[in-house]
C-alpha cells in the first residue's frame, strides 16, 4: 500500500482529481481517500514514484 499527505486535497472535488489522476496511472488501483486528514491510500503494484509525478503535475505535492 501506498500512502501519500496531501495538505492541498480539501474538497469534493479535490477527492474526485486525485482518484480520477490515480486511476490514470494505474486503472485497476483501489483508492481510499479521508479528507479530514489528507490522506489517500493506493493499493497497486506499480511504484509510488509514480503516482506522487502524476499528482504533483495535477497540483497535489505530497507531504
């Protein structure tokens, strides 16, 4: 699993960005967001490198 803090992530459609931006790294990945907190867990295989690139292109700087 992965995890990532994303202090900018803040609204409903801040939630919908960063679950439609992990799914285009990895279509299949099962995304858990609490947005109190900011935090968003990625189950899949893939490295976390890569989805931290993709959703610091979209806005989102992990923590």
């Amino acid at each position: 699993m992965i995890e990532f803090v994303l202090p900018t992530m803040t609204c409903g459609h801040c939630v919908k960005s960063v679950t439609a931006t992990v799914r285009q790294v990895d279509a299949t990945a099962q995304v858990a967001i609490d947005l109190p907190t900011h935090k968003v867990a990625i189950h899949s295989e893939l490295p976390a490198e890569a989805f931290k690139a993709a959703l610091a292109e979209e806005g989102y700087e992990a923590a």
